[in-house]
C-alpha cells in the first residue's frame, strides 16, 4: 500500500515539475492585426508577436491570405535621421524569448492586397520556420487612420 502511494506521490511530483518548466514547446503567436493602406495601391503591414519555444527557431517567410506577396522589414534610423527600411530574409526567435513585430520596428510588407480587405475584417497570416514548422495566425484589419487594436 506504502508503495502504491509513494509511486503516486512521485507520479504527481514529476508532472508538476515538468509544467514548471513552463512556455509552450513550439512557437506560438498572438496580438496580429493588419493596417490598411492610406492610398489604394500601397503596401499594408502585418504587425504580431511571437513567443519562443522550448528551443530557438528562425523564421523565414511569412505570407498573407489578403496579399498577393509579403516581405519581412525592419524600420530603422538613416543617414541624415532619415527613416529607413531594410529587408529581413529570416528572423531568429530564441527559446523562451518574445520577439515582436510593431510599428517602427520589424513588420511584414504586404503588397497588392485584395481588394476585399476592410476593417474589421480577419484574414490569416502563415509564418513559416526554418525547421518546417508552419503557424497559422488569424489578423484583424485595421483601417488607416485607425488606431492599433488594444490586446
């Protein structure tokens, strides 16, 4: 009887020690939106954050169901003081780590957008990883003037 107690004792000790370990074991993503335009024909920009795993992964493309093409960009200071733009072919996501796409910092460019696109409305992003893994992630649109939604 002794026995069968300690075993559950240890049993339920172990799993509590592994759920202290905490954070998810892969990716995870949240707070997606997506700004409109002010011009018809101008890029939008996807905005998201996301949540390292148990161990550190790059992401290397992210596409957008509301888009025909997206490219991942970095805002950044110039010459001059001149705001600046540079591309990003990956980005890495360290274990554990919170790595966030703003306005002024990273963001994802996306061009040609449907013309269905309102605010409001949700459309999906695909982020892609190196390791290929694929995350799907649901973005409210938000029109131009329009201030960033409140997660």
């Amino acid at each position: 009887m002794l026995g069968k107690a300690f075993r559950a004792a240890a049993l339920a000790g172990a799993m509590a020690g592994l759920s202290a370990c905490g954070g998810p074991e892969r990716v995870t993503a949240d707070d997606a939106w997506i700004r409109l335009p002010a011009a018809p024909g101008r890029p939008g920009a996807a905005y998201f954050t996301l949540h390292g795993g148990r161990s550190d992964a790059t992401l290397i493309d992210v596409s957008a169901d509301v888009a025909v093409r997206a490219e991942m960009h970095e805002s950044m200071s110039g010459a001059g003081g001149m705001a600046a733009m540079k591309p990003l072919a990956s980005v890495p996501v360290p274990a554990g780590a919170k790595v966030v796409f703003a306005p002024g910092g990273k963001h994802v460019m996306l061009f040609d957008l449907n013309r269905k696109a309102r605010a409001g409305k949700i459309f999906n992003l695909t982020l892609n990883f190196a390791n290929g893994g694929r995350l799907y992630v649901p973005a409210t649109i938000v029109g131009p003037a329009d201030p960033a939604p409140d997660f």
